[in-house]
C-alpha cells in the first residue's frame, strides 16, 4: 500500500512538474507577444510623433514661401506626411477615443496647401484670409505637436504605456482612472478637445466641409416615400423581375437615403435599393450566371437607351465601357443641348449573351442632375483648338461639363485625338482658355476606360 502511494506520489509530482514547465513556457510566450506587442504601439506613436514634427516645421515653412515651384513641393510633402500620420493614428489601440476632428485637421492640411500651390501656379496671389489659415493651420499643427511630444515623454519614462489599454478599456470607459494623465487614452481625449474648437475650412479641395456635406440635387423639393410606395415604383422598375421584391432594409443619415429590397428566382438573385425621398433607382443587380457572347457591343448600347429611355431617362449619350466576362458596363452622361455632363453619370451591366440589363448604379446622376445655366463659350472651337498642344493629332471634338476635384464643373472644349500611338482627351476652358484637364484612354478588348 505504501509503495502504491508513493508511486502515486512520483505520478502527481511529475504532472505538477509539467504543468509548472508548461505555465512557465505560455507565460513566457505571453510576455514576449505582450512585449511585440507594446513595440508595434510604441513604433507607430513614435513614428506619429516624427510626422507630426516634420508637419509642423512645413507648415511655419509654407508661409515664408513665395515661388510656386516651393509652394508645390511643400505641398506635396505635407500630403504625404499627413497620410502617413493619419495611418500611424489607426494603428494605435485607441478606438475607444473618437479622434475625428484630429484625423479631418490632418486630412484638411495637405488639401489646403496643395490648393494654394494651384492658386499660385495660376499666378493668383495668396490672400490675407488664406494666409491667416495657413497660420492658424501652424499654430493647431504645434499645439498637437507638443501635446504629442509630451506623452512621448510619459512613455519614455514609465508613467504610461500602450500595453495598458486593452487590458483597462473598461477601466477608462467608465472612468475609474484619473483623467489626470494617467492614462493614454485620456490624454488622446485632451488632444481631441483641443479641436474641438478646430474651424470648417472653406476651400477648393476634397475635405473641404462644403463638398462633404454636398446634398444630391436630384433630390432637392422631392418628397420622401413610404417604404410601401418606393417597393411598388421598385416593382415597375423591374418588371417582372421584381414581382416577389421584399423589404430588406434601409440606410439613414448617408447623402442618398435608401429603402432595399430583393428577391430569388430561376437561381438568380435581385437586388435593388430606392431613395426615400422621390422613390428613384440608385442600384439593381441581378446575379444571373452569364456565360456567352452573342451581341455586338453596338447592340448591348442599344439596349441598355432603350431600358434607360423605356424609364424616363432621356438626352443620355453613351462614353466610356468596360467588361468583365460576358458583362458590359456602359457609362451614360447627360446630354444638355450639344453639351456633355459627365457629372451626370448612370452605369448600366449588359448581359452579352442576350442583351439583358442586369445591372445599374445612378449615384452620379442622382447627386448631380439638373438642368444648368451653362454660361457663355467665350472662345470658339477654333480659338480653344489652338490652345491644344500640336504634337496632338485630333480627330473629333465636343463640348463638355467636366467635374473637377473640388466638385465645381467646368465647361470645355474636349479634343480627342492620338499621340504615339496613344489616344488622349485634352479639355481646353471655353471661358478661359486653361488646359484643364488630359486624360489618357485606356482602350483594349475589354472596353476603354480613361485615366
């Protein structure tokens, strides 16, 4: 009996052992991932920190600077260092904290500059309101600067570490540590309320508020349906596709409200989303399994006007197409008299083996549409010509409502023509004679695609 013990003795001990060996070597991973970890953080704090600094020195530079050739290249710097800040932001464990004012103030500095370089090359003078910008864009970027340098400090000497949050997000959330720089994620709540009072940028630029906020004119005076009365203008739309649509759900506080619906039928899905005010079609796809061609790309053109015109679009002309398998999807622009609005875009998916319409996207349409006071062309087709750059051979010409970045639309002539072996459109302003724009087609047997 005694020997019996024992030996069960010498079993408990070895398996105790083992455990022990065991704990000790997932401990000992733990900590070295834990370790990884807090480097990774560390890394890209410390990385946050060197961007914001260069950001900082750029921006004190900018408003010393007087030829274009440096305004554009301080520009680009700063595109490129608030990028890179703004994705050393999103690598840090600091979710819990809503940074959104910080990330727009990055976002809105590399825009505005880049803007005032255009204005400059454009032989316009940097204001005194956008030079009172550029300095109060300085004095947030050395705030932020110093904030950041501090907690740097904290980490350097131990008062706070990244490894930390996760573990006490809780902890933080409900306010059970000081917000007395105890703690990371408190001080990334101090340098967001330090923008709180951060002020909207009006400018010519992709973050400016104005464009954010940009409502779809289509839309304007249009009354909102019920999700009854946009399913049953969801129905006419498709025809009989769309008899067995049921309600899936809706979007809300987006720039194009939408009621969705599908359905199942033939092994093939439907899906189409309807805008809450005016009941219009923003996107259909029907998921048919297409695997043959049998039209020509003229006729699939021809089908996708006549479904396009069978619903109340009209003056439509067709651009540019691209196909993926024995899908076409043609781009439609509006056609205001002789003038081509391609903000006024529709994307419709031809089905080439029997002309079927199994697709459409009417974002660009719906946000854009309305008839326009186009101006004045002040130079004729032949003046704008001459603007063109010679080595251009031109083959046709029209004119065009063009989108620039800052959303604002601008009436061209468009020359379409070849240079070694390449086709290219150049817009020449009909009002002002600038070259605004040149595009590159990218043109091969899956369509023509510009760039």
């Amino acid at each position: 009996m005694i020997a019996k013990n024992r030996y069960i003795y010498w079993i408990l001990s070895a398996v105790i052992a083992a455990l022990s060996v065991f704990s000790i070597f997932q401990y000992t991973n733990a900590k070295a991932l834990e370790t990884n970890v807090e480097n990774n953080y560390n890394r890209a704090f410390h990385e946050l920190v060197n961007y914001v600094d260069d950001i900082d020195t750029l921006l004190q530079k900018s408003m010393l600077v007087s030829s274009a050739s440096q305004l554009s290249t301080i520009s680009s710097e700063l595109f490129r260092q608030t990028t890179a800040a703004k994705a050393c932001l999103g690598q840090l464990p600091i979710s819990e904290v809503q940074l959104e004012n910080t990330e727009k103030f990055l976002s809105q500095i590399g825009d505005f500059t880049y803007m005032l370089s255009q204005n400059v090359i454009n032989n316009k003078t940097i204001s005194d309101e956008e030079y009172n910008t550029l300095s109060e864009l300085s004095t947030y970027a050395s705030n932020l600067n110093n904030s950041l340098i501090a907690m740097q400090q904290d980490i350097y000497d131990g008062k706070i570490s990244f490894g930390t949050v996760s573990r006490n997000a809780n902890k933080y959330l409900d306010n059970a540590v000081s917000a007395a720089g105890s703690d990371i994620l408190s001080d990334f709540e101090s340098v967001e309320k330090e923008f709180q009072e951060y002020p909207s940028l009006i400018y010519d630029g992709p973050f400016s508020e104005h464009i954010q906020n940009i409502k779809p004119v289509m839309l304007e005076n249009q009354a909102d349906v019920t999700s009854d009365e946009a399913l049953k203008k969801a129905k006419e739309f498709l025809g009989s596709r769309g008899q067995n649509l049921a309600f899936t759900g809706e979007t809300q506080n987006t720039a194009i409200n939408t009621y969705s619906y599908s359905a199942s039928y033939d092994d093939r899905d439907i899906y189409i989303s309807m805008t809450k005010q005016g009941g219009f079609p923003l996107y259909f796809l029907d998921t048919r399994n297409v695997e043959s061609e049998s039209i020509s790309f003229e006729d699939a053109v021809s089908a996708a006007r006549n479904f396009l015109y069978e619903r109340g679009y009209s003056s439509l002309k067709e651009s540019y197409y691209d196909k993926s398998g024995c899908v076409a999807t043609i781009n439609f622009a509006y056609e205001q008299g002789d003038v081509i609005c391609y903000s006024d875009l529709i994307k419709v998916k031809v089905a080439l083996d029997n002309g079927e319409i199994v697709g459409l996207e009417a974002n660009g349409y719906i946000m854009n549409h309305q008839h326009r006071d186009l101006g004045e062309r002040t130079l004729t087709l032949t003046e704008a010509q001459e603007r063109v750059n010679p080595h251009l051979s031109v083959d046709s010409t029209a004119v065009a409502l063009i989108p620039k970045d800052n959303k604002k639309e601008v009436l061209c002539y468009e020359f379409k023509g070849n240079h070694n072996g390449r086709n290219f459109l150049i817009y020449i302003n009909a009002q002002t004679g600038a070259e605004e724009q040149i595009l590159m087609l990218i043109e091969s047997e899956e369509g023509i695609l510009t760039v």
